[in-house]
C-alpha cells in the first residue's frame, strides 16, 4: 500500500479522484480548512484563511505530467457560512492552462461513493457547529391581526394555514432584530418570515428567514450604495448544504419528493423535503442515501427563465447519474412555470402520484 492510500481528511473525495484520475498526491496532510467569517458589504461570506489539504493529480485539460491541478479537500462541500457548494476549490497551476470549467467535468464524471456511505461516518469537521444565533424578537403568526402584512402573504396570497404553518413547521414572524450580534442584519430578518431549520434528529440547527416579496427591492444606504436583499437569508454560521429541511419527519417513508424551497414543503407536507436551492451538496446525497427511502420525486421549479432551466437540466442529470442506482428517480414537470407552492397541496400530490 502507497502512502497515499492512508485515510485522508475527506476520504470519499480522494476515493472518487483515484477512480477518475488514476494517481493522486496529498499535499499538507490532515490539515483542516480554516477560515474566518468575512462581510462583503452586503452578507456575511466565509473569508478563507488556509486551505488545509488538497489532492493533487495530472491535469487532462494541459497535458501535465507534474500534479499541477490542485482539488481542496473541501470541494463541493458547502460553504460555512453560505452553505452553497465550495466548487470553486480546485485550479490547475500551470499558468497556459484554460482549467475554468474542470469542476464542471469532475461533477459529471466521478462517480459518488461517498453518498452511499453513512452520514454518520462523515468527517468531524462537518459538525463542528457554530452557536446558535437569535434572528430577534418572534411573534406567532396566529396572534397576529388579521390584516398583518404576513398574514395577508401567507394565508389570502398564498393560501397556508397559519396554523399549521405553526403547529407543524414552527414558521413564525420576526418583528424586531435585537441581539447585539444581529444588529447588522436587520435588513435580513426584520419584518421577514422565519423558519427553524432541523437536522435529521430533530434538533434546531437554525434558521432561515424569507422576505414577504419573490423578488425583494435593494436597499440603499445614505451614501446611495445599493444592497441587495435576498429573498431567503440564513443564519450565518449554519451550513445549509449540510441539511435537508423537512427531512426529520421522513425516517420510515419509502418515497421522498424533493422540492427547493420551505415553502414548498409546506405546500406538499411530508415526505417533502428540499435543500434550499435546485442544487444538492455531496453531504445531503449522503442523508438522503442513509434513509429508507426508495423512490425520489424531483418537483423542481419550473422555470420561464431559460438559463435557470437549463442549470436544472443539468443537476437533475447529475442527480441521475449520482444517485441512480439507489434510489428510484422520477422528474415531476408541473403544468405551468412556477414552483410546487403555487399549486394546492392534492393536486401538486396528484401530479406526484400519477408519474
Ligand atoms: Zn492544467
């Protein structure tokens, strides 16, 4: 056995580039990703501080003989603090080669071992949480008056159940931002919807807050600097490529549907679970693969926007690919453009059942 077979810091990485690439080296062994949590004038975004180790190969893009590419252990895992997939985390030194859209290639062609092992055997660093940090003053969405602005979103606009919204997912209103650590996020969580995220067990992890609007205006500063407002925003610290939302009432279903956003799964209920985005992390490939679950339905957003459809082309085909041979897998198109919560809950089932 060479040295390089020794246990590296993400095991199932350096597995899936062996297979690919044949050969790979290990530069700075067992050390860990470092990084600080950064603010780029408008969000909080993970400023890397050092790498830690990386996996070194021959670059197919350059004919390199010399391990010039570079893959941090830490590639496709989500961020820190953003929770969207690190895969940007890979460059091949040789200064002539054109190594831009090898993250692509390497998504496609490598085949996920790692997600069909269990969660359970994933790397520390993965849980090393961060504490937990309060959006602010919260109020229930039943005690509400009748004519709250969220009340009129939530229930007449898009016809929840306040109660239910409640009682089941916990979803309440923010209505101050007050910890001292939060200050800078009012624009984040005040005034906006918030939901608690749960891991697989059921414990509260974080949170995510939504904006009453799909598509929510800049806001701009005394000195006329415009920032922009996401429609979701998620608690800085809590990685949300490491959960899946919904998927703790899931343990003994034979089928989940995947859907994108929170709202979604409270319009289709359980087994409905999403990943907050149309992509999937390498970590939630892992909780997915460890439940019962035999059947996946993707009920995706359907998109008018071409480019936004075609990304979702692709990752329904590298779900396919990935995941193809666990799971059964089912692409749910809906009728018209626009996403499962637009629907009722029997019909969205309907389309479900009848696929
Ligand atoms: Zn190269």
């Amino acid at each position: 056995m060479s040295i390089y077979d020794v246990t590296a810091q993400n095991p199932y990485l350096f597995k899936q580039l062996k297979s690919y690439f044949g050969r790979v080296r290990v530069w700075n062994r067992g050390q860990g990703f470092e990084y600080e949590e950064g603010w780029d004038g408008s969000r909080p975004i993970c400023a890397k501080t050092r790498g830690g180790e990386e996996y070194a190969v021959c670059c197919p893009r350059c004919g390199d003989k010399r391990f010039r590419l570079h893959i941090n252990h830490m590639w496709n895992e989500p961020d820190p603090v953003t929770g969207y997939p690190m895969r940007h985390l890979i460059r091949c030194w040789n200064e002539e080669c054109d190594w831009s859209d090898l993250s692509d290639e390497l998504l496609m062609h490598t085949p996920d071992q790692g997600a069909h092992e269990s969660p359970m055997a994933m790397p520390s660093r993965m849980s090393k949480g961060k504490s937990y940090l309060s959006p602010g003053k919260l109020a229930k969405l039943t005690e509400l008056e009748d004519d709250h602005e969220v009340v009129v979103y939530l229930r007449d606009q898009r016809g929840f159940d306040l109660e239910e919204l409640e009682r089941v997912w916990g979803v309440k209103f923010c209505y101050r931002t007050s910890h001292p650590r939060t200050e800078g996020l009012t624009w984040f969580t005040q005034d906006r919807i918030v939901l608690p995220v749960k891991d697989v067990d059921g414990k509260v992890v974080g949170w995510q807050s939504r904006h009453l609007d799909d598509q929510p205006k800049k806001k701009v500063l005394a000195n006329g600097e415009k920032i922009g407002i996401p429609k979701y925003y998620t608690m800085p610290g809590m990685s949300k490529g490491a959960h899946l939302y919904g998927l703790y009432k899931c343990h003994q279903s034979k089928q989940l549907v995947i859907v994108e956003g929170a709202t979604d799964v409270w319009c289709v209920g359980p087994p409905a679970v999403c990943p907050f985005g149309c992509t999937l992390s390498l970590f939630q490939e892992r909780l997915l693969c460890a439940t019962e679950a035999e059947d996946l339905y993707l009920v995706f957003d359907r998109e008018s926007d071409e480019e936004k459809a075609k990304k979702i082309d692709k990752e329904v085909t590298r779900i396919r690919k990935v995941l193809g041979e666990r799971f059964r897998i089912h692409e749910v198109t809906l009728p018209e453009a626009g996403d499962p919560a637009d629907y009722d809950r029997d019909y969205v089932r309907q389309i479900i059942d009848s696929f």
